[in-house]
C-alpha cells in the first residue's frame, strides 16, 4: 500500500472506531473532550487523544496511531492492523454526551482564572463537598486553604493546585460530584500539601487522597503529601527525580491499592532504584486513601462543620493568611 493510501486511512478512521469494535465502552465519569478513557476489563484502559487520532495506556508504555491500536488489541503486525482499519472506513463511533458548554472567545490564562475563583469557605458547596461527601477534616482544609492549593470550581466542585518547582501555578485538578477532569491548557507536575523542606514525600494519585493521607496521618511535620493528579505526565516525572535526588529522602508510594496503583508504584521503586534514595509501599486497605479515611470513623462526615473527632485535633496550626501559587 502507498503511503499516500495510509494517511487517508488513518484521517478516515478515528481510534474509538477500533475500540467500539473491540468491545470498549468510554468511562465518562473519567474522561475529558481532550482525554476520553476507554475501559474493557478490569484494569484494562485507554485513553484516546489528539481529537481520537492518538492513544495511549497509562498502564504501559504503549502508544501510537489507529494502526498501532489495531496492532495493539489484536496482536497482529502492521499489515494485518492495516486490513482491520480498512474494514472500519465509514463507521462512526459514538459521541459522548459531553456536558461542557462549548467555550467562545479567547480562553483567559491558567493564573487569571485561578484569580477569579475564590478559596471554599465555611458552607459552600465545594466545602461540604470535602467536608461531607469526602470527609476532609477541617484542619486540612485550612491548611490547603492557608497555602492557596484550593479553588472554588462550577457546580459545587473543587479545584487543586498543581505547582511547578519554583511554586508556579500550571494548572489544577477537578473533582466534584459529578465532574472529574483536570483544567483545560494545564499543565499536571504535582499538588503539594505539607512541609515542603520534608524528607518524606507520599506520592498518591490524586490531591483528594493527599489530603485523606494527611488526615489519616495526623498531618505529618516531617511530611510532603504530593499528588500526580491520576497520570503519570513526564513533568511529575522529573519532579520526583528531582525530589529523590538525595539520599536522605524517603519515597511513600502511596498510590491506590489495585493495579493501576500498583503500576505506579513499581514505577516510583525504579526512581528509588536509580538514585539511591529511600522508599516504602504505603497501601490503603480499601481501594484508595479517601475510601479508607471514610472508613475509620474518624473522618465521618460533619456537615461542612470541621468538628470531626480524633483526626482534627491531630492536625497541626496553620497560618490564617492565605499563600496563592505564585
């Protein structure tokens, strides 16, 4: 086949066609208009991007074109993956119902819109988010609150902030009730909650967890809770190189406790195994650090009102003035 004949196959065939094929349904609590995750099985995922022309497994080092996800699902070599995208020409997958409005306008910068969101307060409905449905003590919440990590976002949801190196903002996590994304043009490196001249980093998932982490823990001086924000981008990468560069330093995998977190575990280990530096396996005995937060009774929701038992008066003073990312 031409090569002129392989690019008109690829612009004509989108990855979701070969999914749908394949028996894959999207996950739309988990997927994005950039990013759409695609399940199977259990722990089998793929996330298809660059307007369905690109994919990948977050779970692998596997990525590529459609022919490559053809190749990929199958087992099969390129010729035959070329014949199986050729079978696909005309079929339209479905469309998710996504429920973003469509944006219009020039999209105002990742530090103006954080500027023009306002931290939760007492009663708000991003607080009782955290503070009843995620049972986030308090003393949490202020002391993400005292170090400018938390935004209100639309619909009751809460926005993390995930900083660079110099303490720049570059972008933030979306969670709420019924919303989970990460911000439209940001960048993921990591969200940090904690003592940032620590020598013990827990690195989990998502910031929801760090901060259930910290709760659970007491919120450890010695500690920096840190979060990947649910990927592995090559930022978080080489943030965490850069953390484990000493030898003095403890790495806490603490990322969830099934396999995609088991992944990203063994991912951590060969930092460790690289530079040297200290490592554990921190493991929630539920699937995640939120779950088990819930679970214990002493994160049991309070109504929005902080005055959860045990947990809250672990937590240390935090600084009443509040310190936005730079």
């Amino acid at each position: 086949m031409e090569q002129h004949e392989i690019e008109t196959l690829r612009d004509k065939v989108p990855c979701a066609a070969v999914l749908e094929r394949e028996g894959w349904k999207v996950d739309l609590k988990e997927s994005t208009a950039r990013a759409v995750k695609y399940r199977r099985g259990e722990g089998e995922i793929i996330i298809v991007i660059h307007s369905g022309r690109g994919w990948f497994d977050p779970l692998s080092d596997a990525k590529g074109d459609v022919f490559t996800l053809a190749g990929h699902l199958g087992g099969i070599a390129f010729p035959a993956a070329v014949e199986a995208v050729r079978g696909l020409v005309g079929h339209v997958p479905a469309t998710p119902p996504w429920n973003r409005p469509k944006r219009t306008g020039t999209p105002l910068s990742i530090t103006e819109r954080w500027r023009r969101r306002r931290p939760p307060t007492i009663g708000s409905r991003a607080w009782r988010y955290l503070a009843d449905e995620r049972a986030i003590p308090i003393c949490i919440l202020q002391a993400a609150i005292a170090r400018g990590l938390l935004r209100e976002g639309p619909g009751g949801s809460i926005w993390t902030a995930h900083v660079d190196r110099t303490s720049q903002l570059i972008g933030w996590e979306e969670r709420g009730p019924q919303w989970r994304g990460f911000s439209t043009g940001g960048s993921k490196e990591l969200f940090r909650l904690g003592n940032e001249a620590a020598l013990r980093f827990c690195v989990t998932e998502a910031a929801i967890d760090a901060m259930s982490l910290a709760a659970i823990e007491g919120m450890r001086a010695d500690t920096l809770y840190i979060s990947t924000g649910g990927g592995w981008s090559p930022a978080s990468d080489t943030a965490i190189r850069a953390i484990a560069a000493s030898a003095d330093i403890l790495i806490a995998a603490a990322t969830d406790n099934d396999r995609q977190g088991e992944i990203y575990a063994g991912r951590l280990q060969e930092i460790v195994r690289e530079t040297r530096c200290r490592y554990e396996r921190l493991r929630p005995s539920t699937q995640d650090w939120n779950s088990d937060l819930k679970r214990t009774g002493e994160g049991k929701p309070g109504n929005g009102s902080g005055k959860e038992s045990g947990i809250a008066a672990a937590c240390p003073a935090v600084a009443s003035r509040e310190a936005a990312p730079s």
